[in-house]
C-alpha cells in the first residue's frame, strides 16, 4: 500500500526574540507568572517585512533542501495557517509562487491550533488517493498581528514561525512497521466557537479583529479532548503508549502538556517541549517543535512519533507516523 513518508523538514523563525520581561512595560505581568503557568520564556515576534507567506516560503526551502528536492519536485502545496496574508488568494498559493511553481496546486487549511495535524491528514490522503505523489506540509503564522497587545491574558501566550514537511509516496507493507502516517483522527465541535476566537472577518465586521480566549475555559477542556482523541488514533494503530518514541504535541501550555502525556502514561523524555522557546505558534508549533527535535538528533528515521494539537472552533486531532 502507499504512504506518506516525510523525506524532509524545515522552519523559520522571525528575527526579533521577545522575553517575558520585554512585557513588564506593556501590560500588567511578570516573567514570574508566564512561566509558572505556561513555561513560556520568549517567542519571536514578526517584523513589518516578515509575513506568513516570507516564513512560510522559508520553512519551506528549509524543507525542500533537507529532503534534496526542488520546487519542480512537488505537486500539491497544504498551509495551514489562521493568519493568511490577505483574506484571498491562499497564502499558499503566493508561496507557490515565490517558490517558483506554475505547476500543481496548492490550498490553505484553517483549522486553528490543530491546522498542522489536519493538513498532514489531508495530504496523506491525497498521496494515498494517488492524486499527488509529494506535497509540501506547511504551517506558518503571525498571530502577533491578530493580537490585543494590551489584553494580558491572550498577548504574552503567542508568537509567530513557520515550520514545513515534505511528504513523499513511498511502497509500504501495510503494517505498524511501515514508515510513513500510520494512522490519524480529527475532532471539531462548534459548541466552543466562543471559548477562543477572532472578533473579526470579512464577512461580519469587514475588519480583521483581534483574538479572544477564554483560557481557563479552554484548559478545562483540552487535556480531555487530546488524550480521547490520541486514545483513538491508538486503538487505530493497534499501540500503546509504550509503543511510541516520541511524543509532539501541540505547544500552548506546558501544564496541558504534561498533564496530557501523564494522563496518557507516555514517560516525560519522550515529550518534545519547546513552547519555552516558540510560545503558542499555532498551527506551526508541532512543525517547528519537530525541526527541534529532528535537528539535535532525538528524532531520527524509523522513530514513532505521535503529533497532536488541539485550538480554536473547537478543533483537535492526532497523527501518528513513522520518521
Ligand atoms: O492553542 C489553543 C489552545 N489554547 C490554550 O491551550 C490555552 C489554554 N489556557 C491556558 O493555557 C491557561 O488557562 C492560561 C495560561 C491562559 C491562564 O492560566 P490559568 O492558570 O488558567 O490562569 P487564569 O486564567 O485562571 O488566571 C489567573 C489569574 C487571573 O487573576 P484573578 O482573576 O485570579 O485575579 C488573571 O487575571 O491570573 C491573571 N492573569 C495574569 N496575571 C499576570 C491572566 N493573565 C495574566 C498575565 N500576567 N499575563
């Protein structure tokens, strides 16, 4: 049967780096608070001239060279992202144009926080479809600019990144061994559309808004919704927890994080933390927590890895694959 095997990953990060401190001035917090009860220490913050589409094109070559393809190789482009450059076209067109690609086709995915995971379902299957043979994964955000800068509780949890996969058709056997996704489930439920969410939108105000979220609201519900939804994706694969090399969730909260993998008896040091370094970038964190992990050699081909992400709508789902 066919899979979906990663043959290459990459990320890019904006230039300026924000410390807890550098809000100390802005809004009433302390360095103190963020870390206690997010693990956030900084997150990068995009400059007038870095935009998701510039991010995303950047993980994206970073994706293609590690994988030693070139934009010719390529036949669907998926970005999720919540922070597209204009309301339309997709972003993810204009980056298959800055990548130099008249060929194939290429969409964005909305679908908050949990856009990564999602995107990499879809593309799965559109390879097993036989509709594409390589797609490039990306998820790139600016939340910074969809953020009340003066609301404490939303604007020191978010930063902006990019970080990308190139999936690619390779021959598998059809059992749990095989490289490549194995295995993936999504949720959404529109109950919580209030819980986290834009005040804004081309179709109701005409402007873009700025994000809202009820945080301890979403807490309550997140630990709950990742561990029933990574329980499924386990039945599917027929594996436990003990299976598994790594875990890469979604980087909001340190606390949701480690509640999650102890909820799900997966062992701490095979937990990928980097929302002390990157905050919560949306649908890029599980790409750019990936780059991380792959880039100082705890990843490495053959590994299981579990994703998950959970965010706004509500929306949440899990993926797991084979490195
Ligand atoms: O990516 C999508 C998924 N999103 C998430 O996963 C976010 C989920 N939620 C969270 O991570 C947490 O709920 C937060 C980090 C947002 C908040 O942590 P919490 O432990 O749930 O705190 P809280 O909302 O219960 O607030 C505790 C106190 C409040 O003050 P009072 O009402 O107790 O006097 C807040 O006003 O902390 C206050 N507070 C702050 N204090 C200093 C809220 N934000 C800040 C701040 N600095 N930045």
């Amino acid at each position: 049967m066919i899979r979906s095997v990663v043959r290459g990953n990459g990320a890019a990060l904006p230039r300026r780096i924000m410390k807890n401190a550098d809000f100390e001035g802005m809004v009433e917090t302390s360095d103190e608070w963020i870390v206690q009860r997010t693990g956030i220490r900084q997150r990068h913050v995009a400059a007038d001239d870095e935009t998701t589409a510039s991010l995303g094109e950047a993980a994206a070559r970073a994706a293609l060279d590690s994988a030693g393809l070139t934009p010719a190789d390529i036949d669907l482009i998926v970005l999720a992202t919540s922070t597209p450059n204009n309301t339309f076209p997709a972003t993810a067109v204009e980056i298959q144009n800055r990548l130099g690609m008249h060929h194939g086709f290429a969409f964005d995915m909305q679908a908050v926080c949990s856009g990564f995971v999602y995107a990499v379902a879809t593309a799965d299957l559109y390879i097993r479809g036989g509709l594409a043979k390589r797609v490039l994964v990306i998820g790139s955000e600016t939340f910074s600019r969809i953020l009340d800068w003066s609301d404490r509780s939303t604007c020191v949890l978010f930063g902006d990144g990019a970080g990308a996969v190139v999936l690619e058709a390779a021959e598998g056997e059809g059992s749990i061994a095989d490289r490549g996704v194995l295995a993936a489930s999504l949720r959404s439920d529109g109950v919580h559309k209030d819980k986290l969410f834009v005040d804004g939108g081309p179709s109701t105000t005409g402007t873009v808004g700025h994000l809202r979220m009820e945080g301890r609201e979403v807490f309550k519900h997140a630990v709950g919704m990742i561990t029933d939804v990574i329980e499924a994706t386990f039945a599917e694969a027929g594996i436990t927890a003990q299976d598994l090399d790594w875990f890469v969730p979604h980087q909001a909260n340190k606390r949701i994080i480690d509640a999650s993998a102890k909820k799900l008896g997966i062992a701490e040091q095979k937990v990928v933390v980097t929302v002390d370094l990157h905050g919560n970038t949306s649908a890029a964190s599980v790409p750019l927590a990936l780059s991380v992990a792959v880039a100082d050699g705890r990843i490495k081909k053959g590994d299981l890895v579990l994703l998950e992400a959970m965010g706004g709508g509500f929306t949440w789902g899990a993926v797991l694959l084979r490195w």
